[in-house]
C-alpha cells in the first residue's frame, strides 16, 4: 500500500491574517474535503493548530521527496 503523500502550500497573501500566516512561509495541508468545497484550505498556521484559510492564499507546491521528509521531521 503506497502511503498518502504529505501537501504543502507556499503563503502568498494574508491580508486578514498576519499573526497566523507568514508570506513566503511553507504550511503542510490537512485533508478536509468540505473546506475544499468552499474553497478553503486546512493547514497548520503559526499556533501549531490547524485552521482553514481561503485557499487563494496559498498557492500549491511539490517538493522532492528528500526535502519533504526533512519539512516532516522538522516540525
């Protein structure tokens, strides 16, 4: 069985919320297929907690399997 791959987006606003998103920052994505649906996105912001975000907020990245390994064991 594969494992599910980790998503990450890159922040490129966040008007509206600056304690919680940082511009340039990478937030791992928690599945959610409702916030999907509104077009929101679940991620794990600056509290350590995950929250929903606009998902124009972000824009989708891919990183090489190494460097992601690395992100996971970092946080």
């Amino acid at each position: 069985m594969k494992r599910a791959e980790a998503q990450f987006v890159v922040c490129i606003k966040n008007k509206d919320y600056p304690a919680s998103l940082e511009l340039r920052k990478l937030y791992q994505v928690l599945p959610d297929r409702t916030a999907e649906k509104l077009r929101q996105v679940r991620v794990i912001d600056e509290s350590g907690e995950d929250y929903l975000f606009p998902e124009d907020y972000f824009a989708p990245i891919q990183l090489p399997q190494a460097t992601e390994k690395a992100v996971l064991r970092a946080r």
